[in-house]
C-alpha cells in the first residue's frame, strides 16, 4: 500500500502534500511523498544529537581566566538570507583568544550544505554541514537542523571595525540566525577582568506533536572555580539564544534567582528574528564559590541557548566618565542616498516618540540611535517591531555611557532597524524606565540608513562616526575640565572627482552661549566651519523651532576643505556640558558609467517541507496496523504557519478512513510552526476489519498551510 502527500496553494492556503503517485501541483514547488515505511578546555565531541550538542543538558566550558584589558562580546541581529554580513567594533588591544560563532537554519536535519565565511577580508575555512550525519568539531547541529558553527579567529588580531560575511548553499535552507564575536584582548591600561566562556547547542524543546523524542526542558552553564567577590564591582552574565518565539514564555536563572529583561521575566528569547542576545547585570547575585546559570524552555516549542560569557570586572565594565571618543563603524559606497534625520529636543517623559520620512529606495545599512539619561533601560520600537530592551546600560556594547554610573547618560544604538524601515513615513517609539529621585529624559532619537535606487539615486561614499565623549568644565561632578575632542575620516582617495562633500554632526546636551561668552566652535582640517554649533535649538512636532532642545542635527558643506586624511574637531567654547554623539561624511563623486549587476533571492511568506517524501506502510491484513513512521514537518518561509490535514485516496476509503496522525484522526490534525521551526508528526495505517480490497493501494495525504 502506497500513500502520497502533496502539498498546494490556494487563496490564503498552502498544502504539503504525499502522493505515491506524486500529484503535479500548480501553485506551490513543495512535494512530499509518504510511501508506506584560561585554560581552553579540550573540545568535547561535536557528533549530531537531536537533543543538544556536545552536550544535552549543558553548554561546554571552552575558556576561562584572568586578563588585563577585556572581553569583548557582540553580534546580531537576526534571521536573515545569504549572503548575511555582521560589523563588529574590537577594542584596540592584543587579541589572546577570539572565536566567531555563526547561526545557521538547515531547514531540517535531513538536508546538507555548506557554510563560507569571511572576517577581517580573510577567507576562513569552508566547512561542510552534514545534518543529523555531521560529525566536523567545528560544528554544533542538533534538534531539526539547527547549526551552531564555531571559528577560532585569534590568529586575525582583528581590532577596530571588522566585518563578517557569512555565505551559505546546498540543500540547507541557508538563512542565517546571527553572528557574534567573542574576543579576549589585553590591554596595558585596562582592567582586570575574570571570564568563564560556555559554548554549544542544546536544544531545549517539548514532547511535540509525535513525543517521539521525549522532553528537554533545561540546561545549564556553569562557571567553575572561586571567586573574589569584594574585588570585582561589576559581573555581567550575556548569553544567546536561537529559534526563540515571542509570547511564549521561558526564562533564565543565575545562581537560582531569575533575572529580568527590564519589566520581562518571563520570555527572555522573545525576538521576533529568532535571534536573542541579552546582557544581565549579576553583581548581586554572584557566589564566591561557584556560579551557574540556568535556562528553562518554558512553554516554548523549541529554545537554543548557543553562548554563556560570564566577566567579572574590577571596574564598572566599558564606562569612562567622560565617555566614548567618535570613530568610524561603516564606510562605503552606493548608487541612491543616505538619510540622516531625527530630533526634535528633550523632553521629561518615559515614552519618546520620534517620525521620520524616508526617501524611497531599498534600504542597504541602517542604525536607529536613542538618547536617555536617569533611565534603568532603554526599549525600543519602530513601525510597532521591537528592536530590543537595553537593561545593562553600563556594560551593553551597544550603549555609549557617560557622566555618571548611576546617573548616566547614554547614546544606545540599534543596528537590527534596517528590515522594519519603509519607505516615507516610520515612528520610533523610546520607552524609558522611571524611578524615585530620577529626571527621566531624552534628547532625541536619530536614523542613519543608507539605501539603493530611489527617485533620484547618486553615487555617493559615506563615513559613519559614532561615540559620546562628553566635554566639560572642571565643575563637579568632575575633577578637571575637557574642552575639545577630534574624529577623522582617513585616506579619502581621486579628490579631484568630488563635486560635493557634507559633514552631518549631532550633538546632545548642548545649548546657546551669551555674546559674551566663547561659543562652541566646530572646525574641519582647521578651517572653521560653524561658531555655536551646537546651540541647544530644536524643532517640535509641528516643526517649529525652540531653545533649551539640547539636541542639534545639522549639515555643512565640506568640499573645498576636503583632504585625503580629514580631521573634525569639536571645542565646546563656554558650553558647560556638550556631548558629540555623531559625524557622517557624505561624497558625491563625478558620473563614470559604472554597471552594477543585480540580483534577488525572495523568500516565500508561507512554506512548508516535508520529511520523508514517501512512506511505505508495508504488507497488512484487514484488521492489522502499520507500524508508526515519522515525518518532519519544517517552516522555510517567512511566517508563523498553522497546519492541517486532508486526506483523498482510490482505494474504497482504506486512507480516509484509517490513517492516523498522532495517533488520532487525520481530521483532528492541526498545529503551528514558527519561521525557521520544525516539528514531528507520526503516521499510522489502520486497516478496517472488514476492508475487502487487495493488492497495491494508494492514498494523498495533503497537509495544508496558511498564516497565522
């Protein structure tokens, strides 16, 4: 007896469907037959286990010491199509240990592919991605195809910004989770850290549909060894996790007491990209003998917590009272525009909402800036998507702080906003947590995106410098004044093809000087450019101007100043407080005919494969049952799909009416599966007691998908 699923498309529907004889359907490509059957730690096995890899229940201690300088941890920014590339900012310092770990969707455990990646302009090795057969140490796979991929990047001594393009293919879906960095650097005048780094792959996950792998509902990281607890005055717990859901409920403990993501307890991996990296302040909760965390799956369907890096540090990690210098973290080129816009002023409130309008045009790189002081975190939104809640905002490296430890004020940036921006009209949404005795306000929210095409593209080269370093006088809550800070944009190449060159700078906590006193001043390759640059004007929401905003945006024409090496000074004249957040450098070259090729991949809203594609029930008598198979059922589009079941067959009713799926009716068959997900379904034959048929029987089984 043979039964054949095949899959389909209709209005709002899609079906995956079985069929022996394989049914030709017109609306979706996707068949599915079912016929009838400090010291590094050695590197624990990397063998292909459904339930977690090289260990089920724990992820693997791979490093752990005593440095002076840092550990610097970063990644991002979720499920994306290849080629995905990542930018990182190392701290200048001697790389001691560095690794690069990479996410991968294969789709399900069946399928093979293969990953390539690049860092610092250097090709890596390519590693082959073998599924439930992959055995490579450099690899971590488990649950339904879910890669965790490691590179050991020490030897790259890469500091600055860097890039990492990860480029996958084959049969594996491809799409690519996020990826991070890892990097144990010294530093003569840096601080003494302790740091425990905890890596693998367990697949946390409940019984499913099937229960044919049972339940996995917790892991652990543990760091081992003592600890000096009345050394060390900060610890900072960060960890990532792939394929989490947002509303679906899971939660991380360190040492037994839960912590929070701000006001979230209880749906810690709640990124809608299936991505999630989180850094917890555990200072409080840091045990003097040894510490553990602990993640829970929750009602989750499937969890993969990847990456656990425990530092402990002398001082409050990556904070200076006067802050972060301005350099550059992306320069490039492109045939369209750069949009740099935001504001509108400070304002005393929890919640701060700014618009922009944007050009059309595909939008190529993009980072949302948030300004904030008095706040315990920082949550943000545009176009209604959640781009993350900040709670650690002294040793997050995507927050530059200053001022005070306590009190601090902070530029916190975003660099997951590109995939939500649209084309004219988008809101950013700034909530600010409040407490007693704290003035709670934002300066403004500003948006750099880059983007392709548009109504009236250029070719343009671009420079994005970003920092806080705040300048001020000798008052307290200071010891000696800071009056001027540079930034530069360096070995600019064929000056004689620029027609135009615009410096964008922003400011915060700036304000209007008398006559009388010095103005803050703002000079390019010492050429003064504007005196009281940084004036404390705002605009309102109707667009009208107003002092006291402490917030300034403005743009200056550069061209004949410009030089092969440029350099930006800021002097803050009689500004007692005046913090530079950012300077952009904008080059509109003469027209030279250039040709770009283009190309797309384009993603299906709604996908659904099946695995096997056939099933084969065996030899079976009137009254007798087939043995259970199983199939796996994985979402390879862009949407949270739900799931159903039909069933046709010419064989007098022998599959209408006794197949089963989860040991229940077909028609009671109904689930969901999230973008990147998967889940198990086991299909029984049960022949009638008085089926008269004989011979080779055939059956579609049709499993239909739709959006949530």
């Amino acid at each position: 007896m043979i039964v054949s699923i095949s899959v389909k498309t209709e209005t709002g529907k899609t079906s995956i469907f079985n069929n022996l004889s394989i049914e030709q359907c017109i609306y979706l490509p996707i068949t599915l037959v079912l016929v009838m059957l400090s010291f590094t730690v050695p590197p624990a096995s990397a063998d292909y286990n459904y339930d977690g890899v090289p260990f089920t229940d724990q992820l693997d201690g791979v490093k752990q010491g005593i440095v002076k300088g840092g550990v610097y941890v970063d990644g991002g920014h979720g499920i994306g199509p290849s080629p995905y590339t990542q930018s990182f900012n190392v701290p200048e310092g001697t790389v001691k240990w560095a690794r690069l770990y990479i996410g991968v969707w294969g789709g399900n455990e069946k399928k093979t592919g293969t990953v390539a990646v690049t860092f610092n302009k250097e090709e890596l090795e390519t590693l082959e991605l073998e599924g439930e057969a992959d055995t490579n140490p450099n690899v971590y796979c488990s649950g339904h195809g879910v890669y965790w991929i490691v590179y050991d990047v020490t030897g790259n001594q890469a500091t600055g910004p860097v890039d990492a393009v990860a480029t996958t293919s084959g049969a594996i879906d491809g799409r690519v989770y996020g990826v991070v960095l890892v990097a144990v650097y010294e530093d003569p005048k840096g601080e003494e850290v302790q740091y425990w780094i905890n890596e693998g792959n367990v697949n946390l996950h409940g019984p499913g549909w099937s229960g044919e792998h049972g339940t996995n509902d917790e892991a652990v990281a543990e760091f081992d060894g003592t600890v000096d607890v009345d050394k060390f005055a900060a610890a900072r717990l960060a960890v990532v996790y792939l394929t989490g859901t947002p509303g679906l409920n899971n939660h991380l403990y360190f040492n037994d007491e839960k912590l929070c993501d701000g006001d979230n307890c209880d749906d810690i991996a709640n990124s809608k990209q299936s991505f999630d990296f989180k850094t917890f302040d555990v200072t409080d909760h840091l045990d003097k003998k040894a510490n553990k965390a602990k993640f829970e799956l929750g009602d989750e369907d499937y969890l993969h917590p990847v990456l656990a890096v425990l530092t402990l540090h002398t001082e409050a990690e990556g904070w200076s009272q006067d802050g972060v210098p301005l350099h550059t973290i992306e320069h490039g080129t492109v045939n369209g525009g750069i949009y740099v816009g935001g504001g509108h002023g400070m304002e005393y409130t929890t919640a701060y909402t700014q618009n922009f309008t944007m050009p059309n045009g595909k939008v190529k790189w993009a980072r949302l800036y948030v300004s904030a002081k008095d706040t315990p975190w920082i949550n943000v939104s545009l176009n209604g998507h959640m781009l993350g809640n900040y709670t650690d905002l002294i040793g997050n490296p995507k927050v530059y702080a200053n001022y005070k430890p306590d009190r601090g004020m902070y530029w916190a940036y975003y660099d997951n906003a590109a995939e939500w921006i649209v084309n004219g009209s988008n809101t950013a949404t700034a909530n600010l947590g409040s407490e007693v005795g704290l003035n709670t306000k934002s300066w403004g929210i500003m948006l750099i995106a880059v983007y392709e095409g548009g109504d009236e593209p250029e070719h343009i080269e671009y420079w994005v410098n970003e920092g806080n370093l705040l300048l001020h006088g000798d008052h307290l809550p200071f010891v000696a004044h800071r009056n001027t800070t540079n930034t530069s944009f360096a070995d600019i190449i064929d000056q004689d093809d620029v027609t135009d060159a615009v410096l964008w700078t922003a400011y915060i906590w700036g304000s209007e000087e008398s006559e009388l006193q010095p103005h803050d001043t703002l000079w390019f390759n010492s050429e003064l450019v504007a005196d009281d640059a940084s004036d404390g004007a705002g605009t309102d929401d109707q667009g009208s101007s107003w002092r006291g905003a402490c917030f300034d945006l403005d743009k200056r024409n550069v061209t004949h100043s410009l030089a092969r090496d440029n350099l930006v000074s800021f002097d803050r004249g009689g500004d007692s407080l005046l913090c530079p957040v950012g300077a952009v450098l904008v080059l509109k070259r003469a027209e030279t005919g250039r040709t770009v090729q283009l190309g797309a991949t384009i993603l299906p809203a709604v996908s659904l494969e099946v695995n096997p594609d056939a099933v084969d029930f065996g030899t079976l008598a009137p009254g007798g049952q087939s043995d259970t198979q199983m199939l796996t059922l994985s979402s390879a589009g862009s949407c949270t799909i739900a799931v159903t079941a039909s069933v046709t067959d010419s064989a007098d009713n022998l599959f209408i009416d006794g197949l089963l799926l989860d040991s229940d009716s077909w028609s009671a068959f109904s689930g969901s599966i999230a973008n990147g997900g998967a889940v198990d379904a086991g299909v029984v034959l049960d022949v009638p007691d008085e089926y008269a048929g004989v011979g080779i029987q055939e059956g579609v089984l049709i499993f239909w998908a739709e959006t949530v």
